[in-house]
C-alpha cells in the first residue's frame, strides 16, 4: 500500500457537505446586444456620481444626539486652541460646513455653539460658517433663509462657491457676497455630514494578492439620454422670487424610485501603473493603501475614497493653522461593498472606508475614530493643528460624547415610536421630547394627534415651554415649510400666540405670503395687542388675495373692536404706549375675541374669591355676562381692561369702577370735589407668581393718572381680604396705604386701600 493510499484512508468522509474553494476572479458583466452602453472608463472618472450633494443622504445625520457630538468636541477644542496661544480673536474662526444640502446641521450647530461659548465663557471667540455649494440655485435659496440672513448680518455666516465633486480647485479667498476670507490667522473646523460618502471612489477587487479594477458604463434601454436628464438635475438657474425657484424646483423634480442601470467591466492592473494615473500628490499613498490591502490576503471588492482625500487636503493647505474634522458617514470597514446593477437619478453613494481616507491623507494630519454602537457609521475626527498632541481635552470630549450620545440609539427610538403615537399618554410623549433634546424629528411623530386631541389644559404652560424649546432647535426648510405652519397652528391653540407669529411669519418668509398665512398672523398680532400689525396683515390678505369669508370675518370682528376702543373715554391708545418700551404687559380694553382665554385664565374658584367677583362655572355663563360688561364700560360705569401679555395673550385683568358719572360741588367752597376710582385686579391661573401683579397695578395707575383731568379722579380706592396677602403685597409696593378702617372678621376681614392721584 502506498503512502498516499495510508493518507487517504486517514482522512473522514463526510456526504452531502460542500467544502470551500477559493473565489473566482471578479467576472465582467455580459453586454447585451439590446441595449445601448455608455463609454466604460474608471469608476472614478465614470459619470455614475452625484453632480451636487443631495439631501437626501444628509438628513439622517441631523438630529440633537449628533449636534451634541459635534459641540463638545468643538467646544473642547477652543478651549485647546486657547490654552495653547493659538488663537487670534481679533479674527474670525471659520467652521466649514460642506455640502449646503446639510445647512440645517450646519444652522443649527452654530446657534448651539453661540449659547456653548457663551456659558464656558469663550464668547470672545468670532465664529463664522461657511456653507459651501457651487449651485446658482441653492446659493439663492440659502441667501433667502430667515436664519442664514440673521448670522450674516452679524458677520457670523457667508456663502463659498467651490466645487468637490469634479475637480477639486483652491477654497475661494471670499464669498459669494464679496467678503474675504482669511485663511491665514486662524485653524479652522470643517464639517462633513453624509457628504463624503457621494463622492467619487474608485473601485477595486483584491483577489489575494491580485488587484482588479472596475471600469463602469451606464445603460440605456431606450433612445432617452439619460445622461442629460441627470445633468438637469444639477443645474441651477438663478431666478429673483423664491416662489419661482420652488415652482421650477418642483416641475423638474425627478420620482424616487427612477433608477439607472450600470454595467461594470474588470481588468488587472498592477499597483504601478495603478497609482501613477492619480498624480505626484497621492501616487506613493495609492500604491501604499492596494499593497496594504492585498498582503491582507482575501477576496472581495473595495471602494478607495480619492476624492474624499483631496478635499481634506485641499482644505488642510488652505487653512495653514490647521484644522479640526468631524465627519461622519456610512462606513465599510471590515466589509465588502456590495455594487448594485442600479443607482439613483442623482448618482451612486458608497459607504466609505475612513481607514483608507486615514491612508490616503498627509502625514501631519492625526485622525481619531469612534465607531457608535449599534450602527453601521462611524464619526471620525482629524486634528493638524500645530501641538496637536497636546489637545487632550478635545481627544477626550470626542470620545465620551460619542460613547455616552449614541446618536444611532436616538434614530431606533424615533422609529420604535411611529407606531405608537396613539398609544403614548400625554406625560409619556412630553417625556420622549425632553429625552431626545427637544428633537424636532419626535415632535413632527405627534403632531397630527396634537392637532386634532389637543393638550390637556393643566399641561398647557408645560407645552408651550416644550414647543418653544423644539423651535430653538428647528432650521426652516427652503423649499417647503410644511412644519412650522402645522407647529404655529397648534401653538395658535394653546395661546402661545409669540411663537404663532414666529411660525407664520417664517412660512411667508419661505413660502411667500397667503390669505391664510396673513390671516392666522393678523389673529396672533391681535391675541397680543399688536393692533396695528394684524390691521395691515388682514388687510394685506384682502388685497393681494381673494378673500375667504374666515378673512372677512376676522376683518369685521377687528374693525368693531377697534371702532369700540376709540369711542370708549375711558381708553387711549396713546396712555398705552407711555408704558415701559420694554415691558411685555399691555392693558388693552377686554374684547369678545379673548373671552376663551379669560374663562381658562378665570374659571378657578380661589380667583373669584379673592376678587369678590361673580362666579363664572361655564363658559356660557361668561357669554351672557358679556353684553352687560360692555353696557358698563360703554356707560363708564366700569372699564374692563385685559391684562395682554406679548407672548401669551390675556394673562389677568384690572378693572376700574367709577364712583359715579357725574362729579359734586362742596357745598362751602363750590368746587368740584375728586371722584374716586375704584380698583379691582386679578391674574389668571397660569400666569400667578410671576410679577404680573406688580406690573398690572403699577399700569392702571399710570392710566388713571393720564385719565386724572378728564374724569376729575382724585384717588384710588381698593381692598383685599387680610388672609391675600400677595395682593396686599402688591398694593403697599404701588403705593397704596393701608386704612385703619376694616370691615368683617376672621376670614372675612376686609382691608381697604388708598392712594392719591396726581
């Protein structure tokens, strides 16, 4: 027998298992006489690419768990800038924001580092973004942006034209609108969000120790020039109306579901010749990197990030100081790219290897990365400042936020949550909102239960407090501003009228105005006593638009009420504007359009009490009280004014009541003795314990003081129950002295109030 025989009969046999051979080598696609090939070149030259960054791959990136990434370690990195002297402060630092698809991240990082600096005390420190495209269109809209005009006019945030996805060209030494930019006192930040991911990448299938790169083709089943329907897309007509920019955007919109077909063609190369046709600059690192990957053995295809590299270095050499990178992107680390036989219209977007950008960078820059648990992305951060090696802090902030924000565990949980926004109570979604930072993205789940259940009345303070804060943190979108219409609708129903406003006025501001939008901003401008505004709003609305019959009624409602304020003698506008410029508090005469609010504000028992008023338990019962309150003032017999809080609405109310109408004669001297007025004031259930009082009374003063001549009032009269000790307060604060003389006992004693007019 023979030795092999021995070894062979050694050996275990297994049936009906299958043993692992070696892969073959890539295999190009099969051309089909059918159809119509583009020209086959490189993957990286091949026209398979984005010809401007989309958004569609950026907005997952914007959320608060990744803005709060991104600011501690930026925050953590001024503080190293400026423990080691390298800062200029007389000069601006710059915080690049590629790709102007991801403006809001961008918008929104710069507000919150505005408030970061401010608290660590690094408010000297003049930030400035730079929001780069190179498309006409999306420069025009951005110049339109309510945020980006606020930050502009503050020289804190420009536009540069500069394009990355072709060629890569110097950064412009200004911006679009003229202003220079420095390149030279300062390091500077650059941000990459989902960007660096649909640039060009060239692609390549180590065999073991072969290399194999991919020529690609587009395909054409028809005679329709695909390749041109993609090029419109990225061109940009700069147009003078925003109007006319979304009406072009919209008719030249592409569907989401076109794809287009590509083949790919393989053939081996070696490392040599493979990495002379990159040039000088990355020929040696090319080389380096396929080296690197084939000695790894393995087979599988790799996309290498070219274009991604160049951008960081072109941007390195610009900013001679350094800079500090965050980015962020899908990765393929450890995995094989998966090519499709399809891409998107707008072009191909592959996962990117940060290891091979780490490669294929200059020697002096340091990257550091951190994979983020649960997830398939990886934020990265790259440091070339001079020192470097001493920014402990910055290498420390990076990697517990990016430990402890988890960013990826914020998506799962707005996903796990849109299936149960009927389920959640009215705490457990307040309480989802404040766990996300007051996420827009949570709030936008819950929006339509919101609107149509509305919010319990007891929790309503709590929620404008909430709405406001998700608007702290919200950007407006450019092309259609659905969110902040629905948003200001429901703060509209919870009488947050300030953010009502700000809401309309942001949907005119990128929509253009509507009869609607003028409307619902001439209602909020009138819930806050800003008379003049909603007069010109609705008036706007009826003569630009055709009137519905809700404008005309609201126009009619507002014309009676100001009709009504100019022939009440006890009122005028002219007092209510003597007041403190910076005051929020308004008196303004109680009008049928707040009695909503005053029946919420009023409807608590102890308020009635306090005030020895009528008890009000419906708000029925408040309408049939109405007509003879107006009786009243319209008699000057009472004047019942609303307490108008700029943000809020009707927060109270003072009422004055005159002695009688008509002044007496002393019977020694002749003369007209003072009428006396007397004062009553209350403050709504909401709105106690916050001064409001104080304010109120010191108000009416100063109106019966203007009114003094006209209705010859010589004092102020009032009382209080001796156990309301905040209203006794309020009133020795203004001025009043205590009488001796009481009336009643115990409970029921009543302290009576005094002071002089003029």
């Amino acid at each position: 027998m023979s030795d092999h025989g021995i070894e062979s009969s050694r050996q275990p046999v297994f049936e009906q298992l299958e043993y692992a051979n070696l892969r073959s080598a890539p295999q190009s696609c099969q051309i089909e006489k059918n159809k119509k090939y583009g020209e086959f070149c490189r993957a990286f030259d091949a026209d398979i690419w984005p010809t401007s960054l989309s958004e569609q791959f950026v907005d997952e990136w914007h959320n608060q768990a990744w803005l709060n990434v991104y600011l501690e370690s930026i925050l953590a990195w001024l503080h190293d800038l400026q423990d080691n002297e390298l800062l200029d402060t007389s000069k601006p630092l710059y915080l690049l924001q590629i790709g102007a698809c991801g403006y809001k991240f961008g918008l929104s990082l710069l507000h919150k580092l505005q408030q970061g600096c401010a608290e660590q005390g690094l408010q000297h420190i003049h930030l400035c973004l730079l929001l780069h495209t190179q498309s006409k269109q999306e420069q025009t809209l951005l110049s339109q942006h309510p945020d980006f005009k606020l930050f502009k006019a503050q020289s804190r945030a420009v536009i540069v034209d500069w394009g990355i996805t072709s060629t890569i060209s110097p950064l412009p030494k200004q911006a679009i609108c003229g202003t220079r930019v420095d390149f030279v006192s300062n390091p500077a930040i650059l941000i990459a969000n989902g960007v660096l991911s649909q640039l060009a990448q060239s692609l390549y299938h180590v065999h073991y120790h072969e290399v194999y790169r991919a020529d690609v083709a587009r395909v054409y089943e028809s005679e329709v020039n695909l390749d041109t329907r993609m090029s419109e897309a990225g061109t940009c007509v700069e147009l003078p109306f925003l109007q006319q920019m979304k009406s072009k955007d919209t008719s030249e919109g592409t569907q989401d579901n076109e794809r287009v077909e590509i083949a790919y063609q393989w053939s081996k190369v070696s490392l040599e010749d493979e990495s002379r046709y990159y040039g000088s600059q990355l020929s040696k690192r090319i080389k380096q990197l396929l080296d690197y990957q084939s000695s790894k053995g393995g087979s599988k295809v790799i996309a290498v990030p070219i274009q991604a590299a160049r951008v960081i270095n072109a941007i390195e050499l610009s900013f001679k100081k350094g800079i500090l990178a965050l980015m962020s992107d899908h990765t393929s680390a450890q995995e094989e790219i998966k090519l499709s036989n399809s891409i998107h219209l707008l072009g191909m977007a592959l996962p990117i290897d940060f290891t091979s950008v780490n490669q294929l960078l200059c020697e002096d820059l340091s990257m550091l990365k951190a994979r983020l648990s649960n997830d398939k992305a990886e934020c990265v951060m790259v440091l070339s400042e001079k020192d470097s090696s001493q920014f402990n802090y910055t290498r420390h902030a990076f990697d517990t936020s990016c430990a402890n924000e988890q960013p990826k565990a914020r998506a799962q949980i707005l996903q796990s949550l849109e299936s149960a926004t009927a389920a959640l109570t009215d705490a457990q979604i307040r309480a989802f909102i404040v766990q996300t930072d007051h996420d827009v993205k949570v709030l936008k789940l819950f929006l339509p239960r919101l609107r149509k259940e509305g919010v319990p009345l007891e929790y309503r303070l709590a929620w404008c407090q909430l709405l406001s804060e998700i608007w702290d943190n919200y950007i407006a979108n450019l092309e259609n501003e659905s969110f902040a219409f629905e948003l200001g609708m429901l703060a509209a129903e919870i009488s947050h009228w300030h953010l009502a406003k700000i809401c309309m006025l942001t949907c005119i501001e990128v929509d253009g105005p509507s009869a609607m939008l003028l409307q619902n901003l001439a209602l909020a401008a009138w819930m806050t006593g800003e008379l003049e505004i909603a007069e010109k709003s609705i008036d706007l609305a009826i003569e630009f638009f055709s009137p519905n019959k809700q404008v005309m009624h609201l126009k009619a409602q507002l014309l009676q009420y100001q009709q009504r304020c100019k022939a009440l003698s006890w009122y005028d506008y002219d007092v209510d504007n003597t007041y403190d410029a910076h005051s929020t508090l308004k008196l303004l005469p109680l009008g049928e359009h707040q009695l909503g609010e005053f029946y919420i504000q009023y409807h608590r028992n102890d308020i009635a009490e306090r005030l020895r008023g009528i008890k009000i338990d419906s708000f029925d019962r408040l309408r049939q009280v109405w007509p003879e309150w107006r009786k009243q003032g319209d008699k000057d017999q009472k004047a019942y004014f609303a307490l108008v809080h700029a943000e809020f609405g009707l927060v109270g109310g003072v009422i004055f009541e005159f002695e009688d109408n008509k002044t007496k004669s002393d019977k020694e001297t002749g003369e007209e003795t003072k009428r006396h007025i007397y004062l009553s004031f209350w403050i709504g259930s909401d709105y106690q314990n916050r001064g409001f009082g104080l304010q109120a009374v010191d108000m009416a003063i100063l109106h019966l003081e203007a009114l003094a001549k006209k209705f010859k009032i010589g004092s102020i009269k009032t009382s209080a129950w001796s156990h309301n000790i905040p209203s006794r307060k309020v009133l020795k604060k203004s001025g009043f002295a205590e009488s001796r003389n009481t009336k009643g006992k115990g409970i029921e004693k009543e302290i009576f109030f005094y002071r002089k007019i003029g």
